[in-house]
C-alpha cells in the first residue's frame, strides 16, 4: 500500500515542520504548501515542498489532486499578537480569507478533513484558570478573533460542504525538535523562550520583560508550555481522529499548569550557567495575565500523553537548537 499524503499549509513555519516530521514517522507523505512569507525553505526536511498561497484556489486544488491528499493540517496564518493589533487588516485577510479558500479548495477537490491550528487568544481574559472547551470565547486581540472566525467558517461552510474539522487550541508550544533537524527561528522572534536564550548568549542586550504588575504569584504573565513535539503529536492523533469519523470540534492543547515569566527567566539560567540581563517595560493591553489549559479532553479523545514536561527540558532544547543555529551563522541547511 502506497503511502497516503497529507498537505501542510504552512509547513515551513516552525510548529509546521515539526508536524511534518511527526507525520513522516507517522508513515504519511506531509506535503508543504507555503509561499515562504514567513516560513523556512531549509524546515522543510520531510517531504515534498510545493511554493504557493493559500489564497489561490486552483494552485491548491491542483496540489490535492496531484498528491492525492487525504488530509489537511492548516498552518497558515500570521501569529503574532501585538502585530494583529498594529494591522488588524492583515490578520483578517491573511488568517480569515486564506482560509476559506482553503475550504473552497477542499470542497473542489473531494478532501474531507482539516485539523486547524488554532489558539487558546480565542478565549480572551481567563475567567477561570485552567481554561476548559466550556469557557466564554472572548478575543482581546485581532489574532484570537480572526482564528475564531475561522473556526466558526470550518463549522459552517465545513458542515454544508462535508468537511469535518478539528480545531487545535493551542496553548504555548516551546522547544525545538530533540534530534536538532529542525528548531525555532523567526524573524521577528517574539516569544519568550527563545528570546530569554538569545539575551543568555548575548545575541541580543536584554529581554524585555513586558510587565511585572500583572496578578500573579510574582507578577509577571503566567503561560502553559508545551513542548512542539508533542504538540505536533496531537496534530497527528487529531487527523488520524477525523479519519475515523470523528466529529467537528474545538480541542485546548497544553499540559494543564503554567510557569511565570520570572520562571522561565531562571530556567534559562539554569540550563545556561549564566544571568539572563533583563529590562522591565510596560505591560500590553494585548496580553491577558493568566493562561492555562484545561487539556483532559485532548488526552482522552485522542490518546494523547505528552513526553517532554518539564521546563528546563523545554528551555534545553531551544538551547541546543540555538546553539547549532549560532554555529551554521543561520538556519542549518540540509
């Protein structure tokens, strides 16, 4: 039996090419369809690369046809929070649009499942912590809405069309693939983990540290950490659920408990031996103080036991990984 192929809107990204990667050792074909706006040509390690924009309908249609896709894992979307608040416009086009292309494509081609990557920013402020599937969908942000927007297009035109979708929630994915094939990089990097390594090893002057006032223990922003790899496991689970005619529905993805900003400041410090210099700014209105996954409902549906728990393993792994990356002066090429 041949092996079936599964397309990968924005594999090149860094959560995309670990999903690519798990698909691979999962015995599927990840194809990746990116127009590399934002994505890595040298992450795409696993499979067949095919260039192009989710909004162009025929281009993808033609990819379906001719890989044969079984399956879709939608990864395409700008992420960036503070950014959706600076260009509300892009987000709607690029998150929203793109997407119902992408269904429109789906619908022309006969592919029936996508599992959607999307983001625990559709919840807003926590009422509650930790957050459950049952909460208030409340976005405070441009990028949470547009990815609630695209949930609630996956049910409507998804249940006209016969598509069923799975809607990732995800919570923060940390670390880098533990085999250092592939890692983070962005540009501009944003996230917390690899920015405190970057300050760690003098790449950058500080970390900025965007609020210690918030209401937490030490008053900086409580987030839940999953590891990529295993978050890029539940994509996998997620498909292989829709293939088993599972239903249309919303999943949070993360590990149930969170680590203050402060936290993972010294958690890079320990794996790094060395301070971490830090310059307190302002807190932004964009940034709710606390979130926290309810995740049993991911684990018991789909089977799913996160690996790699621990902080410092996380952190280790995103050191490694810029290590490497410091010493190839760029992104490893293959």
């Amino acid at each position: 039996m041949s092996m079936q192929a599964v397309v990968v809107t924005g594999g090149a990204g860094f959560i995309g090419s670990h999903v690519c990667k798990a698909l691979a050792r999962a015995g599927y074909v990840p194809v990746t369809y990116d127009n590399l706006s934002r994505g890595n040509r040298a992450a795409v390690r696993f499979g067949p690369f095919e260039r192009g924009d989710v909004r162009d309908v025929a281009a993808l249609s033609d990819v379906f046809r001719r890989h044969r896709a079984i399956g879709v894992i939608h990864m395409a979307a700008y992420a960036y929070v503070r950014e959706s608040v600076t260009d509300p416009l892009a987000y709607y086009e690029n998150n929203v649009v793109c997407s119902i292309r992408l269904l429109a494509a789906m619908q022309t081609s006969g592919v029936r499942v996508v599992v959607f990557s999307s983001t625990c920013a559709v919840y807003g402020t926590a009422r509650q912590i930790p957050i459950s599937e049952a909460d208030p969908l409340d976005p405070i942000n441009p990028y949470g809405a547009s990815k609630l927007m695209v949930e609630r297009a996956m049910r409507d035109i998804g249940g006209r069309a016969g598509i069923r979708s799975l809607s990732l929630r995800y919570f923060n994915a940390a670390g880098s693939d533990p085999d250092l094939e592939i890692g983070e990089w962005h540009h501009p990097e944003t996230h917390a983990i690899p920015l405190c390594v970057m300050a760690a090893r003098g790449e950058i002057k500080s970390f900025d540290l965007l609020g210690d006032d918030h209401a937490t223990a030490d008053g900086t922003p409580v987030r839940d950490y999953i590891h990529v790899a295993d978050l890029a496991d539940v994509h996998v689970r997620g498909l292989e659920y829709l293939r088993d005619n599972g239903p249309t529905r919303a999943l949070n993805v993360g590990l149930g408990h969170g680590h203050t900003v402060r936290e993972i400041i010294k958690a890079v410090e320990k794996v790094a031996c060395v301070p971490v210099p830090v310059r307190v700014l302002d807190r932004h209105a964009a940034d709710p103080p606390a979130l926290v996954a309810d995740g049993r409902a991911a684990q018991d549906l789909l089977g799913f036991k996160p690996r790699h728990t621990s902080i410092e393993t996380m952190v280790a792994h995103a050191w490694d990984w810029r290590k490497k990356v410091a010493a190839a002066s760029g992104y490893p090429e293959k």
